[in-house]
C-alpha cells in the first residue's frame, strides 16, 4: 500500500478504531512516568494521534501537539481533547520548528511507515525535539512487512511494516538518540507491545 492508501484508510477506519481501543492499561501508564521526567510546561507531540483518546488524553500538565496522517482522527481529538493543538501531517516530514518539543509519544504508530522510511521519521524526531528531548515509541520485535485485510472487521486494508528491535536501536542510534530502556507492555486487547524510551543525545 502507497501513502495515499494508507490514510484512505485511516479516514475510514478512525471512528471503528476509537470505538474498539481500549483507554487504558499498562501502556498508557507509560505516559505518566514520561511526564515526570519532563520540565514544567513541556510541549509533547503525540505522533499518530488518532482519536486522542489514549495517549493524547493521558498528557496532563503538558502542552499537547496532536499529530495525525487522517482528518477523521483529527475531528475526533478536536472533541476529545480539545486543549490540544491539532496538526495534519505525514511523520516523515513533520510541520513543527526544529527544536520545539520536549518529547514525542508514538504508539502503534510508526508501524504505518514502510521500513525504507523509518530512519527518515527518527531523523524528524530528533530535527524537532530540544537537546535532551524523550521518544516513547512502541517497536516491532522481529521484521515483517505486511499488508493485512479486512482490519478491525471492515473491508479496509492496513499496512504494518517494522524492521525489529535490534534495527531500530540502531536506527534511533544513527539520529542522535540513546535508548535508556526498553519494557515490553501488556497491551488491553490482550498481547504484550514493545517499548523504547529514548533520549536525543547527539
């Protein structure tokens, strides 16, 4: 699947998605031990917002920057969390200043990025994050690139597409970032997600 359809099918998919996610669990948790390694005020953006519900929602005592690839995610974080700034964009080439982040939340998110592309979307983390600026990101354990059909129940198609952990270390490692730890997660829809918090250094 081309970019195009990838997000042809988020607009489609986005109200589905909101309805059958979860708003809590382990992962979410997450959110609250990254806000207390922040500074007072931090600017965080949420990459692959969607419906905002699950990570945009839980930043509290931040500044939120939605990002999303789908206008219909969008509207539904524009009600769901309607402090937060709202931007339509594709990761690999973020609308945001260099240096105007204190962290990034992408959650199931960089997984709708073709491998090629991965180092271009770590590279925009770090152009956009402040020196010393947080990544928490899910991460694929092993490497597949794959097209799934009839996802969430509909007859929409979904891309996912990691190149594994070991690769993706090394690709946050070549865009100035240090990975301070990894957890795998139990995720409420009942299987265990993988974790990276990683620090821009470089």
């Amino acid at each position: 699947m081309d970019r195009r359809q990838v997000r042809e099918s988020w607009e489609a998919l986005s109200e589905t998605y909101a309805r059958t996610r979860p708003t809590d669990g382990n992962d979410v948790a997450l959110l609250d031990e990254l806000v207390e390694l922040l500074p007072e005020d931090a600017r965080v953006l949420d990459v692959g917002c969607g419906d905002g519900q699950r990570t945009l929602a839980n930043l509290d005592g931040t500044e939120r920057v939605g990002l999303d690839f789908a206008r219909a995610g969008l509207e539904l974080a524009a009600r769901n969390v309607p402090v937060a700034r709202l931007v339509q964009g594709d990761m690999t080439r973020l609308p945001l200043e260099t240096g105007s982040v204190d962290a990034i939340t992408a959650y199931h998110a960089v997984f709708h990025v073709p491998q090629a592309d991965h180092p271009d979307v770590y590279r925009e983390f770090a152009r956009v994050l402040r020196p010393g600026g947080l990544v928490l990101t899910t991460v694929g354990g092993s490497r597949y690139e794959t097209v799934r059909r009839g996802w969430l129940g509909s007859d929409e198609r979904m891309f996912f597409s990691t190149p594994g952990r070991d690769r993706t270390r090394e690709q946050l490692r070549a865009a100035g970032f240090d990975v301070r730890w990894e957890r795998h997660v139990d995720d409420p829809l009942g299987s265990a997600a993988l974790f990276f918090l990683a620090e821009l250094t470089g």
